[in-house]
C-alpha cells in the first residue's frame, strides 16, 4: 500500500492529464496539415525517466528508441529527438506517416520524464501521394525512414535534417509546420512538467509515478480480470486481402490463458530473490495472469498490411490491447473512469511466433496497412474474452479506414485530400453500438465547409448508413454514407479492410455491413491508389456497421419502430432482420410474434461473421475456433 500522500497523488495525476492535452490542443491550434489540424489523427504521452507510460487517455508510441540511441545521460535541455523507422522503433511507430517527436525533461540537470507526440502526417515521400501505397511490396516504397535523430540540439534545429524531409514530402509546407507544431508543443509540455518537479521536489513526484502506476495494476487485476474465468481459450480473426495476393483469410490467433494465482507467485518469488534483481526481473516477466500467445498468426504478407509488434517484450501492443479489458467493469460509467497507463504491463504476457508472420515481419516488408492487424487484434481479444465471459464483450467494430483524392486544383497546383472515417462500434451487453466514431480519440471527419472550400470537389452527402449496424437486440453502430462530386478529373485512394468480411456479431447477434465504395456505378476494392475519376462523377462511400449483440429477434419492437422513424434502419430491414411488422408508425404486435416464430433459428450462433467469411473460406459458415 503506498504511503504517499493521497491528494499529492490527485494532484499529480491531474497534473500530467492537464499538460497532455495543453500538448495536444497547441499542436490542433498550430498545426499545418489537415491530417493533424482538422482530422486531430495525433496523440500525446508522458512517460517518467523509466520509460513507464505514466497517462491513460490514449495509446502513445516508446520512448524505448530514443534511449536505447541517446543515453539519458547525454541528453541536454532543448533537446528534441525524432523518428518514424518502423523497425527501430521497437514496436512504437506501425507505418511511416506516423511521425514521432520526443522531448526530455529536466529538473535540477537530470532528465526526468519525457513528453511524446506523434501523429498520422500528409505525405513522407514513396511510391504514391499520402505515403501508403496499397501494392508496395518493401518498406522502401512506402517513404523516407528516418531512424532516431537529434533534431533540435539544445534549441537549435537541425535545419539539414529538416530540409531532407520536407525534400522528400509531396506537401513540404504542411510537414515542416506540423513538426514545428509538434516540436514546440513537446517543449512546451517539458516547461510544465519541470515546473510541477521544482514545486514538490522529485522524490515526491517519483513516488506520486509510482503510486499512479500501481492503482492501474491493482484496479484491473481486482474489477477486471477476476471476471475472466481460469482457463485456457483460442479465437482468430482475418485481414481479408494485402493488396499483392488475391483476397484471402490472413489469420490473427489469440490463445489466452487466465492464471489468477500469477501475481502471488511473483511476490513469492521476489521475496526469496533478494539482491538478484536482474534475475529476478527475467522471472516477473514469466508471472503474469494474462498470457497472450500469437502462435497460429498466418505468415507475414507480400502486401503493407504486416505490423512488427515482438519488440520490447511487446510493451506497445500491451498498453494497445489493454483498452478491451475495460468492457469487463460493472457499469458503463466505471468502464469510463479507467485509464490504461504502463500499469497494465505487468498483468500480461506475450508469447510471438518465429520472425516472419504478420506480427513478426522481416525487414523490409512493408507496413503502411498495419492497420488491417493491429485493429483486428483489438477484435481478437474481445473475441476470446467473450468465449470467456458468455458474451459480456462488445461485438465487432471496424472504425478507420483511409480514403482520398488527388490532382491538381484550378491554379494548377498539386492537392491531397485524405480522410480518416469512422464507423459503427459493436453491440453491447447493455447497449446498442456507437454510430461514425473513431479509434483514435478527438478524431473526427474533416469538416465539409473547409473541404469544399479547399479542394475541388462538393459533398453531396453526409449521413449515416441505412440497415449498416448488424442486427442484434443491441443493433450495431452505423457507418458513414457519403458522397463526393469532383469538380475536376483526380485520382481516388483507399486504404480500407473490411469490404469484404463483415464486423462480426456475438452472443446471437448478426454481423455489420461491409465498407463499399462505388465511382461512376463501378464499385472499388478496399485498396486502391490510383482510381482515375472525371470531373462530374460521384464517388459513394458506405462505411462499416459494427456487429450486433444479442438475437435480433429479442430486439424491443418499439426500438426497432424508433431506428425505423431515425432512419438508421428501413422498413425492409425491421421485417427480414428483425421480423417487426410495421403498419405505417403502428407496430402490428400479432404479425411481429407469428413473423419472428418463423425467422427465429433453432439456436443463435455465438458468433455471425456474416456472408463474407464463406466467400473467402470455401463456404465454410463459421471457423473451426467460434465453437464454445
């Protein structure tokens, strides 16, 4: 139990949550792209001197990298570091437009905590505008890799390294900005945490770390994971294509354990190790409740949908994963109160296959789409927790995708209009999914008063998508339904999985509508770089439905009278979905119950992965792993 002094803690806990979003609001306010400024697809993180992730709000690349090239004990106050290279940023960066910048704090000559930030930018160079060329087939033709640099050496900026970059960007005014945003930001977030040192003195502040680390250990091991029964249980789920192979099912494999009784053997252990400390760590790191095992995860792919997590114990997918454990809290509103810092490192343990899988990729395979992987990985773990659980886990959700277009604007100069959408979040034990919204917090879509105004194009739509949310008592979120007008010939881009295999529904529930994009009448694949569009065609945008929990049958007919009257679900949808016989608004209650006696199968599926697992998988209507 910590004896420091429990308001210091409040107080610096606030601290910390305070200086991350002035850090993340001076970069929204300064920044040049509208990636970064209007689509806010960045985040913030402070980290202690012991590389501990010390903020929960959000997920945050590694300080890892930067010390492991620059040891602390060289570094200088005005220091800024900087990288993008996937495979040295020991699992931290996923793809090369996400760009990292890393600022020391001092107190008293000492490095003492760190601020982070990093964030999706416009374009890094490589084979295609955007830096995410859907075919690369290596790292190299996704853009410029830049390991861990000194980019400011005490205040001063590293002007040759800054002219490389911007050199190599398509859009070299919006990247110098938002580092110049970024850089700034960072410092000035290192101010604010130097002065929060000088006022209570490090000793208290590295107590107050300590303490705010171990509430998160000891909140999830005692609300969270005691609701996961012992045992030993195996899910999978699938990226549908990579963009070099025809579509196929690219595997991610959890086999989860649950040991409860794993913490009380490491005290035990630490308690006869005294003095081995090195030892003693190698052991902790064998005893933890969780254990996360990839093995069964398909071969790395010719594509960019690989992501190299086994670094540093994988620590980054740790804290990336963590998030799906707080759907096990007893209310929605506790759920919301928990914050995921490097407290829940301890609690899990990651067992890789051998190099050269998805999650294992060998240099230089490419990278850019690892977002088919890490996503899916979040719907792994819920998966698996919900055979664990008998469905107290969020159905699937599919919540970003990239997609843009490209040309030149009347005056003859080059654009890029590249927008991360959301979509619909799955079903809950005790609520209906969330509509358009986005993993990445504070993101949103670009505003369409500013596209239209910038780009030369029109919205002609912006809705939400009809009968996308899979059917369930709790209906899944919706998607976006949009539509572009080009004003001038372009090219389309998209980054985008999920056009083919559906978010899937738990528990009785059905899966979501796929992503589909239709140009001219023709539709697209998911993963497009160059799609030739004419001035007057329309390009159609339906985003992903999450899944649906729970028989759709035991749906509330006044819901689905209500989603019909919203129009989130249309008359033909309440009558084949959910066997609700509508008269008008009236809700014919004889020919509903007679209806969904006919509709109602002899038994729920645990799991729907809706019609395009069997188009993949040789008919098969279900994978051998969603039997209970």
């Amino acid at each position: 139990m910590s004896t420091t002094d429990p308001i210091l803690i409040e107080i610096v806990e606030g601290t910390l949550a305070s200086v991350e979003k002035e850090v993340e609001t001076a970069i929204a306010r300064t920044a040049r792209s509208p990636m970064i400024r209007d689509a806010h697809d960045f985040r913030a993180g402070i980290h202690d001197v012991r590389l501990r992730k010390l903020t929960g709000r959000s997920y945050s690349a590694l300080v890892q990298p930067i010390v492991r090239d620059f040891p602390i004990e060289t570094m200088k106050p005005g220091d800024v570091y900087f990288h993008n290279d996937v495979y040295l940023s020991e699992g931290g960066i996923g793809h090369l437009p996400d760009l990292c910048v890393t600022v020391p704090v001092f107190h008293e000559g000492e490095v003492v905590a760190f601020v982070q930030a990093f964030g999706h930018h416009d374009d890094i160079g490589g084979a295609v505008p955007g830096s995410m060329p859907s075919h690369a087939r290596s790292v190299f033709e996704e853009g410029l890799m830049v390991p861990p640099i000194k980019l400011w050496d005490e205040g001063v900026p590293n002007e040759a390294a800054l002219r490389i970059m911007t050199r190599n960007s398509r859009m070299p005014d919006s990247l110098a900005g938002d580092l110049d945003a970024e850089c700034s930001a960072c410092l000035m977030g290192a101010r604010r945490l130097s002065e929060l040192f000088e006022r209570y003195g490090r000793q208290a502040i590295e107590e107050c770390f300590d303490a705010i680390i171990s509430k998160t250990t000891e909140t999830f091991r005692r609300e969270l994971l005691s609701k996961i029964p012992e045992g030993t249980y195996v899910w999978e789920d699938y990226a549908e294509h990579d963009g070099v192979d025809e579509p196929r099912l690219h595997a991610q494999r959890i086999t989860l354990t649950v040991d409860h009784a794993a913490l009380e053997r490491r005290s035990s252990r630490r308690e006869s190790d005294e003095g081995a400390n090195e030892e003693r760590s190698g052991r902790d790191h064998e005893h933890a409740p969780l254990t996360i095992d990839f093995t069964g995860t398909s071969p790395q792919a010719k594509g960019p949908i690989n992501h190299a997590g086994d670094y540093a114990d994988g620590v980054f997918l740790k804290k990336w994963l963590a998030p799906v454990l707080r759907n096990l809290a007893d209310t929605p509103e506790r759920m919301a109160e928990l914050d995921v810092n490097e407290g829940v490192v301890p609690l899990i343990k990651m067992i890789f296959p051998e190099k050269g899988t998805l999650l294992t990729p060998i240099f230089p395979a490419p990278t850019n789409a690892r977002t088919f992987v890490i996503l899916r990985l979040l719907g792994v773990l819920a998966g698996v927790l919900a055979k664990a659980t008998g469905g107290r886990m969020p159905a699937d959700q599919e919540t970003i995708r990239y997609t843009g277009v490209y040309g030149t604007d009347a005056d003859g100069q080059p654009y890029l209009m590249r927008e991360v959408l959301g979509g619909g979040s799955g079903g809950r034990w005790y609520a209906d999914g969330e509509d358009t919204i986005h993993v990445v917090p504070d993101s949103r879509n670009i505003p369409v008063e500013f596209a239209e105004a910038r780009w030369p194009f029109r919205v002609e739509r912006l809705a939400l998508a009809c009968d996308s949310g899979g059917p369930g008592m709790f209906r899944g979120g919706l998607g976006y339904d949009k539509h572009i007008r080009m004003l001038r010939d372009a090219s389309y881009m998209s980054i985008a999985d999920r056009s083919i295999l559906s978010c899937w529904g738990v528990n009785g529930g059905l899966a979501g509508r796929p992503f589909r994009v239709e140009i001219a009448g023709k539709e697209m694949e998911g993963l497009v770089d160059d799609y030739p569009v004419q001035a007057g065609e329309v390009i159609r945008i339906r985003t992903t439905g999450g899944g649906g929990w729970g028989s759709p049958y035991d749906r509330d007919p006044r819901a689905v009278a209500a989603d019909v009257r919203d129009g989130k679900v249309s008359i033909a949808g309440a009558l084949g979905d959910y066997g609700v016989v509508l008269d008008g608004d009236r809700i014919d209650e004889q020919g509903t119950a007679e209806l969904r006696a006919t509709l109602r199968p002899p038994a729920d599926r645990f799991f729907d992965r809706g019609p395009g697992y069997a188009k993949l998988s040789g008919g098969r209507s279900l994978a051998e792993v969603d039997e209970l």
